[in-house]
C-alpha cells in the first residue's frame, strides 16, 4: 500500500508488504486490514476507541505557508501554501508522494530548515506565531511542547551517547532537576513505551537496540518533556509490518497518556486510515484534500486522491495495481494550471491554465482543489477514472 517512488527515487520504496493496521475495540488491541477496496468494503475510520477524541482547541496552526530552497538550477518551491490547524488530542494524516513537500513543511514547524530556506506565512501554537518569537522563546517550545518523530532515530539519536543519557539530556535542557530524577524520568518513559528492563537499557548505546526498540525510544524522547504537539514523519517506514503496527499502536497509547495532538506523515494510505481523524493530501507541494479520514478514503474529490485509493490493491483482483501514470512535475518549473493536469484522466483546457485553488466541496469540512471534483462526487466509483478502458470492462 505505498506510493510510487519520487522523481528523486527516494521513499516509498520499502514496500510494507501488505496494509498497515488500525486497532479496533477496546482492551488488548487487535490488528485489523483498513482498507478494503474492492466494493461494499468496509474502511475503518479512526475511531474513538483507536485514537480517542479531539479536543475544541487548537494548538497548532499553519497559515499559507510557502518554503523555497534557492538551487543553481532555480528556486524549488517545496511548500506552496499549506494551511491546516491541529485541534487537541486530534491525530492529522499528512498524505503524499515522496517529494511532495511533506517534510519540508514540518520542519518548517519545528524550526530544522536550513539558513537558505525562504519561508513565508504564519505558524502558530496556541495563537503565537512561532515564526516572530525569539530564537529562545522558539527553542524552548521546540523540543518540549512540540516534539518531532523521525523515520529513522538514528537522525535524532547521538550513536556515542547511552540512550538514557540522552533521554535524561532531553528533560535536562528544558527543566532544571537533579540528574538522577531526569533519569529516573528516562526509565519511566522507556517501560511505558514497551521496552523492556528498562532500566538496565538505559545504558544501551542505539546500535544496541533493533529498529523497533529505537523507533519506541524515540517516541519516549519525544513525549519526554510532555508536548502538546508530536510530529511523526513516516515513524514507521523503516519498520516491517508486524513491527510497524505494534510502534503505531504505541504511538496512539503515548499519545492519549499524553493528551498530545499528532500530526502523521505518511506515504503509506494504510497508516492514516486507521489512525488519523482527518486527512490532509499533498501534491507539488499544496494541499489538494482535507476532509475527515472517511470522507477522503470513501468520498475522494479530487481525482490525484481516486488514482491513489485505486493504486491499492482490492482483494478481488489478480494483483493487478492500476497506478498512476507519469510523475510528479518539477518543483523548479512546475507547469501551469494544476499541477497534476499531466496526470489526470479528467483534465481539460480549464486545468492546463488555471490552478484550482483548495475550495468547498458537497460534504462540510472537506475540500478539494479540483475544477471538476463534481465529476468524482458523481461517479459510483472514482478510482476508475485510473482503469485503462479494457481494464473497466473486466
Ligand atoms: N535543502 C533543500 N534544498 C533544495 N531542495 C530541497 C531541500 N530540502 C528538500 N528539498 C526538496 O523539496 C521537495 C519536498 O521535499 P520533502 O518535503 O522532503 O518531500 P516529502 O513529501 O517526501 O517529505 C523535494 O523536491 C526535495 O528535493
Ligand atoms: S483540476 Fe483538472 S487536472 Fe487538476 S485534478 Fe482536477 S480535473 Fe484533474
Ligand atoms: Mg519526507
């Protein structure tokens, strides 16, 4: 269930196998297929009893927000115009291809672009805007009220330094108390993140731990300092199936034990149909979907959405995939009009010249940038715009 790689081939590539898995009922949680897609399957929306309620507040919000990476070949124009607002407790999906700017826009969040980096917009916590704080006041929020979950630990983690060492670092840099209580925190952390002997790993260096036990390790240092906020970029790409479920059943557990919002990124449909409240997907850099998970995975209006549910494969078929031709455009020269009109079966010449901008569509709360998402909402089934003519009349 992953997408196709990037036109720079990275991502994507480490095919789970299979779906990824929500959690269903209460108690010991059980795995469970999310998405079916051949007909009358049933979706497993996020639920209360897998990802909790969301509160009315919002802690996170992102205005128009637009990076750019001057190049000698041009300016990439990584971000262009990602707004959303992150409510409490709430888990929002973050969909795309490699390249798509995914990333990008939350390191722009989490203050880890580089110098070069053009950025514009507002980003706010709390109604703060991050963006004009002092690099202390932006310091000290990052890191403690909003915590970042990378794909691979390792990027996060010094290989030289035990991990209790730096999980007692993490709480030491933002709170003032005797190294033996910080560690004493370490531990703590760890055994609630499923390691374990947690105390006798907290002399364990990184290499010493699977991949798993260091994405668990992960998780604990960054809802250490207790965030408000967590960003998971891809936490589970790296992972096999098996493992990659159990690290995103924890992630939902630290999550509620936390009361934290999480904003998960993701390649991977699978990972945010079982996990995420709302969906939001990208391409080129936009926003093109927002809706409620279901809305997105049942209703989709905007077709870049339909060709990536019809890349799924249905239980039905042969094992045939019918994924989206072509790539991504070039974020140096994008082309007119929408971005994905060389993709798009239903593209006309309104497409090619103008660039729909994120509007409205027939369900509350859910948008798309789409000139024709009528077209989808009228269609019994709108992945097949993606079936080759034969293919329909199987
Ligand atoms: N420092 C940089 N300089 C130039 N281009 C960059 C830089 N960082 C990222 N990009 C480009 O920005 C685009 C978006 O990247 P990214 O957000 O990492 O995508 P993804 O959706 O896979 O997370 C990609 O085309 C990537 O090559
Ligand atoms: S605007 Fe046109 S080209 Fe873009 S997704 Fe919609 S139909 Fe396709
Ligand atoms: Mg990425």
């Amino acid at each position: 269930m992953t997408l196709p790689l990037g036109p720079d081939g990275t991502e994507g590539g480490s095919s789970s196998g299979g779906s990824v898995y929500g959690l269903r009922g209460e108690g010991s949680p059980e795995l469970f297929q999310v998405y079916e897609p051949s007909e009358g399957a049933e979706l497993a929306p996020a639920r209360e009893s897998s990802v909790g309620t969301i509160g009315a507040e919002e802690v996170l919000k992102v205005e128009d927000l637009t990076v750019g990476f001057p190049t000698d070949d041009g300016l990439v124009r990584a971000v262009r115009g990602v707004s959303y607002t992150l409510h409490e407790r709430e888990v929002l999906g973050i969909v795309g291809e490699s390249g798509s700017g995914k990333s990008v826009s939350s390191m722009a969040v989490m203050g880890l672009l580089p110098k070069s980096a053009r950025i514009t917009g507002n980003i706010s916590f709390r109604g703060r805007n991050i963006l004009s704080m002092s690099r202390q006041e932006q310091r000290s929020l990052r890191g403690r009220k909003i915590a970042m979950i990378f794909q691979d630990p390792m990027t996060a983690m010094n290989p030289v330094y035990t991990i209790g060492f730096q999980l007692a670092e993490a709480v030491l840099s933002h709170e003032v108390m005797p190294k033996k209580a910080a560690l004493a925190r370490a531990e703590e952390m760890l055994n609630l993140v499923g390691i374990p002997q947690p105390k006798a790993r907290l002399n364990s260096y990184p290499h010493e731990f699977s991949g798993g036990m260091r994405q668990r390790a992960m998780i604990a240092m960054a809802v250490i300092n207790n965030p408000d906020v967590i960003i998971a970029d891809e936490p589970t790409t790296a992972l096999d199936v098996t493992v990659q479920a159990q690290i995103l059943e924890k992630l939902i557990e630290v999550k509620d034990a936390f009361n934290a919002a999480i904003v998960l990124i993701t390649h991977d449909l699978g990972v945010v149909a079982g996990m995420a409240h709302r969906t939001l997907v990208m391409y080129a850099g936009r926003p093109v979907e927002l809706g409620t998970t279901e809305d997105v995975f049942y209703h989709p209006r905007m077709p870049y959405t339909a060709g990536l549910l019809g890349s799924i494969p249905s239980a039905g078929d042969t094992g045939r995939l019918r994924p989206i031709t072509g790539a991504p455009p070039s974020l140096i020269n994008l082309p007119t009009g929408c971005p994905f009109s060389p993709r798009c079966p239903l593209a006309t010449d309104l497409c090619r010249t103008d660039e729909p901008e994120l509007r409205p569509t027939d369900a509350i709360d859910h948008s798309a940038a789409c000139h024709h998402w009528e077209q989808l909402a009228a269609a019994p089934d709108a992945t097949a715009f993606f079936r080759t003519e034969s293919e329909a009349r199987r």
